[in-house]
C-alpha cells in the first residue's frame, strides 16, 4: 500500500474509487435487465404459432365471405315428355282448315283462292294439304319442337330447284289455332300460300 497522503494524491484516488462504483453499478443494472430477458427461441415460437393463428382464421372468414356472396348453382330444367318431338306431334294430330283469299302460283298450275285442309298425322309423321281442285300435296315430318317443324324436301315441287330443299318452320297452338310463318326451304310457292292464313282445327 503506497504511503503518499499528498491533496492531489487524494483527490486521484477518491476519483479513481468513483469511477469503479460508477462502473459496478452500471454492471449490476446491466446484469438485472438482462435477467428480465425472455429467451428468443421460445418467443419466435410463440410470435410463429399466433400469427398462423390468425392467417388461419382470415382464410376461414374470407372463404365463407365468398360462399355467402356467390349465387346459388342454377337448377337444371327438367327435360319434360309434353316437349319430346312424339308429344307435339300427338298434340298437333288432326284436320285444320283455312280459307286462302289469294290464288298462288305454282308453276304451271295455280293453286286457287278458296277453303284449303292441312291434316297432321302423328301415326306416321304425314303432313297433307289439300287444295279444291289440284287434290293433294303430301309432305313428311322429320323433327319436331315445342314452336317449330322440320319436313323432308317435296319432291313433286314443280320447280325443279326446289325439289331438293327440306323446309323447317315456325308454328303455334293456341286453343284451336294454328299459325304457320317464317318457313324457310322447300317448294316456296306452297309454304307461300301455308302461312298466308291461320287454320282452324276441326273438332269433330
């Protein structure tokens, strides 16, 4: 131990003591926070398993967010045996009448104004129109919808160029009404003078 006791000697030494109190303390807060510390892995662990947590949770919300917002799947209509081709056939079975107002020419005949009869025949698909005095013009069916008719090419047409065009038209059945119109193909003269009028079915 150094005998100097000089002011200046004193003085070193207390500031010297200062200094290491100051230093210890410094260490002892240090060592007291550092105890407080949790360890990191667990804690990363723990952040992990919370935010999976909640990813989990938003897909869930959003994915029943989605369900509740799409419209529901449609309902496939039921195919229904009133439409089969057989049934507007069977519907369409009989004899109709019209009174055609204008003469239509067809070649080298005319086909004249007076009462004309179609008759439909589910039984074999037939299609018949008789006319007052050229007898009659027999066509047959090779489709059938709800709301229109296909037929086979008229090859009696007298105009050669159209002998081998078939005929698909429109048609409705209100009550006892039937109205032909838009037929495309076939003998044009004859559709002409079909769906010129309406044809009334007869009821007996």
């Amino acid at each position: 131990m150094t005998g100097h006791r000089e002011p200046w000697y004193l003085d070193r030494l207390r500031t010297e003591l200062e200094r290491a109190a100051a230093a210890e303390d410094r260490r002892e807060r240090r060592g007291a926070l550092g105890r407080l510390r949790l360890p990191i892995k667990p804690v990363l662990a723990f952040a992990a398993i919370v935010i999976a947590v909640a990813i989990a949770i938003a897909a869930l919300g959003s994915g029943e967010d989605e369900r509740s917002a799409a419209p529901p799947a449609p309902t496939p209509a039921p195919t229904s045996a009133a439409s089969s081709p057989q049934a507007v056939l069977e519907r369409l079975d009989g004899i109709y009448t019209a009174r055609i107002t204008t003469s239509v020419r067809l070649g080298s005949n005319l086909l004249p104004a007076g009462w004309y009869r179609i008759t439909i025949r589910a039984a074999d698909s037939s299609f018949l129109l008789s006319d007052p005095e050229n007898g009659a013009y027999e066509h047959t069916i090779t489709g059938a919808s709800p709301h229109r008719l296909a037929l086979a090419p008229d090859g009696n047409c007298e105009l050669r160029e159209q002998r081998q065009d078939p005929v698909s038209v429109q048609f409705s059945l209100k009550d006892s009404l039937l109205t032909l119109r838009g037929a495309e193909g076939g003998c044009r003269p004859i559709w002409q003078l079909l769906t010129s009028a309406p044809w009334y079915k007869d009821k007996t």
